[in-house]
C-alpha cells in the first residue's frame, strides 16, 4: 500500500487492512515503515531504545516512508477511492465473496437457492421442542466476536461496545437462539472495554468473554444447544453464524452451520439482535423498545467522533505494560 492517503492512516486501521488479505485475494498485505508505525510503537509502550532502532533500521535499508518519499513503481496498481467504500460483510462460505451490506438478505436469498436448493422453503419456520421460539433458513445461530481482525484495533472494539450499549438502554435482547461470544486476541482489549464501561453492556447482551486467540473461526465454538442443533438437522435447515474473523469455509465453523458470514464486531452484536442474516440492517429493525416502538441499526450506531473520544479516554500505554510488560522474562527456553 503506498501513497499520500497513508499519511491519514492510522496503524490500527493498517492492521485490520494487512491482516484481511484473504478477503482481497493477496497472501499478505504490507504498509511501509513511517511516523504513523512509530506512534503506534510508542503507544503501546515499546522501549525508546526499541524505537530508535527501529527507525534508524528502516532509514539505514531505505524502507522508511516520509512525505518526500517517492511512491514506489509497480508492474499493476489499484487505485482506492474512500468515498466509494461502503459497508460489507463476506459470505457465505469464502472469504473473498464480498456483499455489500445492502444487499445481505437478498444475497442470501440467492444462496438459499443457488448454493442449498431450498429457495421453496425461503419462509419455513420450525418450532424448536422444548423452546418457546423457532428457527428457519438464515437465523443466526452463532455471533462472534472473534480474535484476529480485532486485536488492534481498538476503534471496532470500542464501537461494538458503544453498540451494544445503545441497544441496553433500548431495551433490546440478542434473539434466544443465538450462540454469542467475546474471544479478543488481546487482554489489553479487556482493560480498555472495562475502562470505558462497555463490557458490562456487551455481558449484558450474551457477549461475555470466553478466552483469548483463535475461538469460533477454527470451529472452537463448542456445540449448539441439543434442541437447536436436532432442529437444524431434522429439518434441513440452512441457519448462519456471523464472526469478526476473517475464514469462513463451510463447515469449519461449525458442522451444524452451513452459512458463515465475515463482518466487523459492530455488526456481528447487529446481527445478534437481528437473528437473521434475511433481515434488512439498512431498513428493517432489529427488534422493538419497551414501548413498542422499532429500532433501526442506525439508531444504535455511534458516531466515529463518540469512538474516537472513548478509545483516547480508555486505552493506555500502562495497560500494555501491565499485560505484555515481562513477556521477555525467564530462562533460555
């Protein structure tokens, strides 16, 4: 990645970028060393001398970017307009299948038909023994917030976090169905999510943190309750999971889940609410308040601004030096 739009790019975001590579088709992606890399070094309390040397490597190998740097010449390029981005998720079983947000349900739609011939059975729901609820095609039967694309990125943490908060004070519930789970590849991110209030909320939403590193998207979910999974099997039915990872072939995740979709942890609590990837997020509720009265993901949204402020009031470079301090102590082994 290369050019002036690096210079308002924050590390964090060049993380999330570099490590979803699968999803764009490369093996890996690389954003040069630069003042940006140096920010994030120091933040996250790496030695001054650990620093210097960094930078004073990189000029050495003339590797380091500055605003004088000449962009690099390719045999391709793509150019990226920001303006054109918009909302995605990735599915239903590769990476690299990429729906925009506002076609998701009836992209699955045409999965139903397409990928599991049950396009007839687009409306069938089954009573679930023992349960006061049903399951059809689509239901969301595992949400997770998951280790990999996340762990340093604080801003999708947060606004997950800031989601579910929004939903709490609305009343809102994740549908009884759904498997929910917290598994940050970090512990840091636990500090900065009690720091800024938030897990109590994402708790409060079934979003509890169940270990740290590599959970749901290597098929570690653990099993459905026995009453869904029966259902699921007895009837055909073709349910999804929703995860922040970024591999979703099928049958990794789980053997009872046949469609598995990658989205960012804001919406993988949206789609918790919802209960169904055949649920419209841009214009159909997620579910009702105490009054009745519909919600709208863009009610429960907060604001890049209100993210920005959470994650400078609530990660700290103590928390890094708390957690990963004296990972380099011990004996030789």
């Amino acid at each position: 990645f290369f050019g002036e739009g690096l210079d308002n790019l924050p590390v964090e975001d060049r993380a999330t970028i570099a490590n979803m590579a699968p999803e764009y088709g490369a093996t890996c992606g690389f954003f040069p060393i630069d003042d940006e890399t140096l920010i994030y070094l120091d933040a996250t309390d790496r030695k001054n001398s650990r620093i210097a040397l960094v930078e004073a490597y990189a000029q050495a190998q003339g590797l380091f970017r500055d605003g004088d740097t000449p962009d690099p010449v390719f045999t391709d390029t793509i150019t990226l307009n920001l303006a054109e981005v918009e909302p995605s998720i990735a599915g239903p079983k590769r990476p690299q299948d990429r729906v925009p947000l506002a076609r998701a349900a009836s992209a699955f739609a045409e999965a139903l038909d397409k990928e599991y011939g049950k396009a007839h059975e687009a409306g069938k729901r089954v009573p679930v023994p023992g349960k006061n609820f049903d399951l059809g095609h689509g239901d969301v039967v595992i949400a997770a917030i998951t280790s990999c694309t996340n762990t340093s990125n604080p801003y999708v943490m947060v606004a997950a976090g800031m989601l579910a908060r929004n939903a709490v004070k609305r009343g809102l519930q994740v549908k009884p169905w759904v498997k929910t789970s917290l598994a940050p590849g970090s512990q840091v991110v636990t500090d900065y999510l009690e720091r800024a209030e938030l897990q109590y909320d994402l708790d409060t939403l079934g979003f509890n943190l169940v270990g740290y590193g590599c959970t749901t998207c290597i098929g570690n979910s653990g099993p459905l309750p026995e009453d869904i999974s029966k259902t699921i099997h007895g009837h055909g039915l073709a349910v999804a999971s929703v995860l922040s990872g970024n591999r979703n072939f099928e049958g990794r995740v789980n053997h009872d889940v046949r469609a598995n979709y990658l989205a960012s942890p804001p919406l993988v609590v949206a789609y918790a609410l919802a209960g169904s990837v055949m649920v419209d997020l841009a214009t159909q509720p997620l579910g009702t308040d105490a009054d009745g009265d519909p919600v709208y993901l863009k009610d429960l949204w907060p604001s890049s601004k209100a993210v920005a402020k959470t994650v400078r009031k609530a990660v700290k470079k103590s928390m890094f030096r708390k957690r990963y301090g004296n990972v380099f102590e011990g004996d030789k082994e």
